[in-house]
C-alpha cells in the first residue's frame, strides 16, 4: 500500500538501527562538508589559466550540470565566459571546435 502523503524527510537516508544518531549525523555532516570542499574545487579548476579553454568550459558543464548551448548568440555564452575567466569569443570558438567534430567536411 503507498502511503497518499510521505514524510518530507522521507528523501534524506536513516541511520541503520544500530548507529546512533549523533555519529550519523556526524558522517552526513562531514559528507556535506567534502562536497562543499569539491565544489570550491572545482570553481577554482574551471577558470584556472593553467586549464585550457576546452577545458574549463567541461569543468564548467559538469559543475553546472548543462552542456555548452550550440547557438552562438545564446545568453548563457556571457555567463560561461565570466565564470571560466574566457572571453566571449574563446567561448565561441569552443562552440566552433564542437560543431565541427560533429560534422566533419
């Protein structure tokens, strides 16, 4: 039988039966705490100098969990460009670069 008006808590996990519930929370803390420290990460990595164009727009996609738009004059190339430290136009170039390994002449 499914229950017509789930818990809101209903999505975050419990702690099995034999942990108490300070060292669970502990471990969630210190999970959310690792994921924090590997976002900053990865914020940093995607407009680090030392990665490459091509590169920093892929770190970009997975932090944001989107792919680069295919128009070029999609509102979110500006947004792209500021958050990789690129200019606009290496955006586009990258967009380029793309197309063209998709459709090889």
């Amino acid at each position: 039988m499914e229950d017509k008006n789930p818990s809101p808590f209903s999505a975050f996990p419990r702690p099995p039966v034999d942990e108490p519930s300070m060292d669970f929370r502990a471990r969630m803390l210190s999970r959310q705490a690792e994921a924090a420290a590997r976002r900053q990460l990865g914020l940093a990595e995607q407009c680090s100098t030392r990665n490459s164009a091509e590169e920093r727009i892929r770190i970009w996609e997975r932090l944001h969990e989107i792919t680069l738009p295919r128009d070029m004059a999609h509102r979110l190339i500006e947004v792209i460009a500021a958050d990789t430290g690129l200019s606009g136009e290496a955006v586009r170039e990258e967009q380029s670069r793309r197309a063209a390994t998709k459709n090889p002449a």
